[in-house]
C-alpha cells in the first residue's frame, strides 16, 4: 500500500514512510533505537506475531534502515542492527515522542527524554539551524525544490508570505 | 492493530502512533498542514480510494486530530479542519521531511523548507530547548517519567550515562 504511494512521489515526506511501512515499523526502530537487537526481544516488547515481525523486520532490512548480522548458525539466529540511516530515525521518535506527550498524557509523564551530563529534562524542540527560529512557525513554509517535477511543483506552489492556514495557538 | 497496542502502553509514541494508525494518515495530514480541507483534494492528491479516504479521515476526527465542519447540507459536504493537536503535528511531518530528505533523495531536493522572511533554505534541527544541544546526541537518552507503569520502568531502565547503541557518523 504504502509501496504504491510512493512509486510516484518525490516528495520526501511519501518517500520516509514507504521506507517505514505502518506503526509496526514505527515501534520496532523505537525499540532498536534503545537497543534492542533479537527477534526474541522485539516479539515480547511489542506482542507482535512473529510472522508480522518477521516481515517488519525484513521490510527494514530491505529498505536499508537495519542490517541482518548472524550471530548463530545452529540453530540460525541473528542480530537485527540500525544502519546509519535507521539510526538517524530517532529524530522522528523524538518528534513523535513530543507530539504525543504534550497531547495524549493527560495523567502526567510517563516518559522523560534527559539530559544524561546534567540530569535535566530535554525539552525537545525542532529550529532552523540558520535563524535559530522554531520551523513550525508559518513563516517556514514548503517549496518545490530544483530536482522538483511537474507533480511536486503543483502541489508546492509558489510560497505564500502569508500562513495558508489559521494559526493555532498551541504550536 | 495500532489500537490494540497502544490499550496497554503508556508510551507517549505508541499512543502517538495509535492515533495516526498509517501512512494514509500521515499523508493527509501532512496534505492538510499545505491547507487541503476537502475530501476531492485529498482524494485527488493522494490518490487513495474514497472509503478509505472516509475511514482515514473519520479515524483523525474522532482522535481529535481534524474537525469536522459541514459548509452544505444538499448534497452534505463538509471542510477537515486541523485541531491544534493537529496543527502540532507539523513538527513531526518536518522531521520525516528532514529524514527523508537527507537518506532517499539521491537525485537531489525535490522539496525544500523555506524562510519565507529571507527565502533561504532551512535546515531543520531538533535540539534541546535549555542546553542548545542537538537531541540526536547519545546524551539524551529516554528515561521513566514520575506516572511511569511498571512495564515502561523496566523498558527504560536507568538512563545510561554512556550511549547504548554505536554511535553512527550519519546522525
């Protein structure tokens, strides 16, 4: 499904999920990203079937987010690995993470990102390296980019110095 | 599926993911946050079969992502409109896009985020609001938060002062 999306798009938000698939895939990197690496594990973190995650597994493997490194051959086993790119990942676990903690914790934090040198608590937040400034302020907006085709440049169209939507004021 | 994972966690992405469920989702979200609000534009962009465009979109309605706003009763045609929560969700679309960007775009920038006060380029980091620090550093690392259950304590053991995971040069 996901596969098929993208097969026409360059837009690279449709190209990242392709490469994830669902929110099985999701929590399996959430889950390698805290170290996880046996199938045995995922499967009783997750409660997923093995089926199911065997496919999830591959589907990784495949889309270069995780590498497949044996460790037995009798009986065959092996360590699923985070490529570099699967490791980069985590800025979209933490985005999640976020998301989800200023929206649906209505009972506190049950989750903490820290600071490990002092203790502290992270508080995430997504700026454009240049100007220092929030991205998720109206004054970021999309634009085709130069490799931009037909499709892309009509869907991006010119951008507007103005916000396209209503600004809310919980972002 | 989603649903049923995310009834016994208290992890701020699984319930994150729940209410997403797919990359349908987040592709109409993501159509939504560029100021699409009716069910032809989706549909015609996405090229996504209308009952699961109707399924999708009533699924973020009812997780208080979008609203329903009827603007014609003959025949009944309604706008989508993002909540606040779905508003928020930009940060997370911009993180993909980052992602994305940077690992399946061999062909070059078909998108770009821009500031559209100077019309340059941004770069889109996720730091750490009090230390300046990119949260990608193995010094942040996820540790229990004070309404944490028991299941998400012992999948978040004690934050490592170290990095559990080799540290990759892509991140």
């Amino acid at each position: 499904m996901a596969a098929a999306k993208s097969k026409t798009s360059q837009c690279p938000i449709a190209r990242s999920l392709d490469r994830i698939g669902d929110s099985w895939s999701m929590l399996i990197l959430r889950d390698a990203l805290q170290g996880v690496t046996r199938f045995d594990d995922f499967q009783t973190r997750l409660g997923i079937a093995p089926s199911m995650l065997t496919r999830r597994l591959n589907a990784l493997v495949e889309a270069g987010l995780m590498e497949r490194r044996p460790y037995s051959t009798h009986p065959p086993r092996a360590d699923y690995l985070l490529t570099d790119c699967g490791r980069a990942f985590r800025s979209v676990i933490i985005a999640l993470f976020a998301w989800g903690g200023d929206h649906f914790a209505p009972e506190g934090k049950s989750l903490l990102l820290v600071d490990t040198t002092t203790g502290a608590e992270s508080e995430p937040l997504l700026i454009d390296r240049r100007s220092g400034q929030p991205v998720t302020q109206p004054r970021f907006q999309f634009a085709p980019g130069p490799v931009a085709n037909a499709q892309l440049r009509q869907r991006y169209v010119a951008t507007p110095a103005q916000p396209a939507l209503p600004v809310g004021t919980g972002s």
